[in-house]
C-alpha cells in the first residue's frame, strides 16, 4: 500500500518537526532550574490584569482536567462523540487520548509553581503544584484540538464552526489561565504548546489513514463501517 503525502501534510509535517525540534532545545534550556528572561514580568502582568469573570472559568475548568477529573471528562467526550459522529472519529479521539500519556512526562524538569510574590523558589517542587511542562496544556490541545478537527467531516457548517470556536476557546482558556492564575511559569506552558503540537498533528496523519489500513482486515473494516 502507497502512502501520499499532500502538500499539506509536507506543511504539517515540517510544523511538527520544528515545534519538536524546539520542544527538545526549550527542554534543555528549562532544565537550568532556573526562571527564564521574561517570565515574572509576564505571569504579574497576566495575574493582574486578568478580569475576574476568566479567571471563575480557569476556576471552573482547572479541577476537571487534573487526575481524576481528565479520565472522567474524556470517558463523556468518547461517548458524545460515538453518538454523535460514529466509530471512526471515536477511534480517532481514543488516539488522541492515547497520546496525552504525555502528560506523565510533566515532571521532566521539576520547576515549583509561582507564588505571589513572583520569586522563584528552587527545591520546594511538589507533584501536581507547577512543574515542566503544563500538563494541563497537553491535555487541552490533544483532546480538544482532536475535537476541532474531527468536526469537519462530521458537523453541518454551523454546527462544526460553534464546535471548533468553543474547542479553540477552551485551549486558550487554559493557556491563559494556568499563567494568571500562577499554576504555572509561562516556560511551563510553551513546552506543553511545543511538546503536544507534533502528537496532535501525528495523531491526525494517522486517523486520515485510517480506513486503508483497516482494509487489510476485513472485520474490523466491517466494524468500524458497518454500511459500507
């Protein structure tokens, strides 16, 4: 079986190797344990200026992307999403919740959370209280970006606009959030950005290709699409 590669997939590619590449390179850089040029000034400037009905939203939204929480929310998309759309994108979406075992790698660099006096306080590290990257981030952008793009073969024009703007919007909601609400340095959140934009744009690249590979069992291609 030939694989072709679209010029747009060649785009996606070499956006997935540059956000990997420097996923690597910011790695390293954060490993110094250290605060990065830039980042008090912004996490004060997002505290502060953040209206208060976002940071009610980062409330609301923080404890169900956490350890118990994610599990949960995900379990309710899998199933709206076979309701809703069928087999295939609820396999797709399973792929995408496959790729957020990322989220595990959230203590590669081991950076305490801020605090409100902005310092950065080296050796006072707890699990699930800041560390590198965000895995909250990862988490949003694998799932609710899987969300996004499976709507577009599967949702009227309407319906999949309103989708993808509040999928869009719940990403950026916690970008936002995880800074302004000090769970995280900025550095944190970019190496969630970095980190979990080759896993989505991967886990797409596979799902597209999906029904030829099922052809090579007829079963499981009878299961997955059962009318054809």
């Amino acid at each position: 079986m030939q694989i072709r590669i679209s010029k747009i997939e060649k785009l996606w590619f070499l956006v997935a190797l540059v956000s990997l590449f420097a996923a690597v390179i910011f790695s390293i850089v954060v490993s110094n344990n250290d605060v990065l040029w830039g980042e008090v000034g912004l996490s004060k400037w997002m505290h502060d200026k953040t209206p208060t009905p976002i940071d009610f939203l980062g409330d609301v939204l923080d404890p169900v992307i956490t350890d118990v929480g994610a599990p949960l929310l995900f379990l309710f998309l899998l199933l709206a999403c076979y309701h809703s759309w069928g087999r295939l994108p609820t396999i797709g979406l399973a792929m995408a919740g496959s790729m957020t075992a990322l989220t595990r790698i959230s203590d590669i660099v081991e950076r305490p959370a801020p605090n409100h006096d902005f310092l950065y306080k080296t050796g006072i590290y707890h699990f699930g209280d800041g560390g590198y990257p965000s895995g909250h981030i990862v988490y949003a952008i694998m799932i609710f970006g899987m969300i996004a793009y499976l709507s577009n073969a599967n949702s009227a024009l309407r319906k999949r606009r309103a989708i993808q703007f509040s999928m869009l919007a719940l990403i950026f909601l916690n970008i936002w959030t995880r800074i302004s609400e000090l769970h995280h340095w900025p550095g944190d959140v970019l190496g969630g950005i970095l980190i979990s934009t080759p896993a989505l744009l991967l886990t797409i690249w596979i799902y597209g290709r999906l029904p030829r590979i099922m052809l090579k069992s007829p079963k499981l291609h009878r299961f997955v699409f059962p009318d054809a």
